[in-house]
C-alpha cells in the first residue's frame, strides 16, 4: 500500500509524458490511497486540460471515472493536528502536507513528483521515477 498524490493519480489517467511510469507503478504496487482531497484537485486538474482544449467533457469525465474507479474507496482523512504541523514547519501547503501525513498515519511511503515535497520530507516522500 501506497499514498499517492494527485498528479501521480493524474499521470496514471490521462495519457501523458509520465504516464508509463505511473503504470509500472501501479504495477508494482496498485494499492494506492489518498486523502478526500484528491478528488478537488483532480477536478482542477481536468478543468485546466479542458481550458486548455487538451481534454473535451466526455474525456474528462471517462478519466474521472478511470480515477474513481482507481481511489474511491481508498481515501482517508488525514489527522488535522499532524497536517497543521507538518506544514508549519516545512514551508509545504497544507494540501501537500494532508498527503504526507496519511503517509506517516499509516506508515507507509507517499509517492509524488513534487520536489518541495520530496526535499522537505525524505523519510515519508519518495520520487514517482525511483520507487
């Protein structure tokens, strides 16, 4: 079991550059969980492809779907008291720190492509291309 972030859910989804590595990911572990509040930030995901013509409305929603189908069922909340902590004390927004911290609530690795993220957490937060 794995948390994953939203852009590693949106790699895996919708077919880009980093696509294949979110598939061999998933390939070797495809237990992934993640807070409530992937589902938020994926929806920005999808609008921003809209916006920018990259993806219509039926598209969004079948990688919605895809992605659903992916999580849903896998989301826990993550303790407000450790995110409060975490993100004073490492300079990362409170949403990236909501990942963090079901991360160390389960005590599990968090994988994501977010450099703030891996730097200021090493212990818990390891790169998509080297898990």
């Amino acid at each position: 079991m794995i948390v994953v972030d939203t852009n590693v859910i949106s790699y895996l989804c919708l077919s880009g550059p980093r696509t294949l590595e979110a598939e061999s990911l998933q390939d070797t572990d495809s237990d992934w969980v993640a807070p409530p509040l992937w589902r938020s930030e994926y929806f920005s995901v999808l609008v921003l492809n809209m916006r920018k013509g990259l993806l219509d409305r039926i598209e969004a929603l079948e990688a919605w779907h895809k992605a659903e189908r992916l999580i849903g069922g896998n989301e826990f909340p993550s303790s407000v008291e450790m995110v409060l902590d975490l993100a004073a004390h490492s300079g990362c927004s409170a949403y990236d720190c909501e990942f963090v911290a079901l991360a160390k609530e389960f005590g599990i690795r968090l994988v994501t492509a977010d450099r703030q993220v891996l730097t200021a957490f090493p212990e818990t937060a390891v790169s998509l291309d080297s898990f």
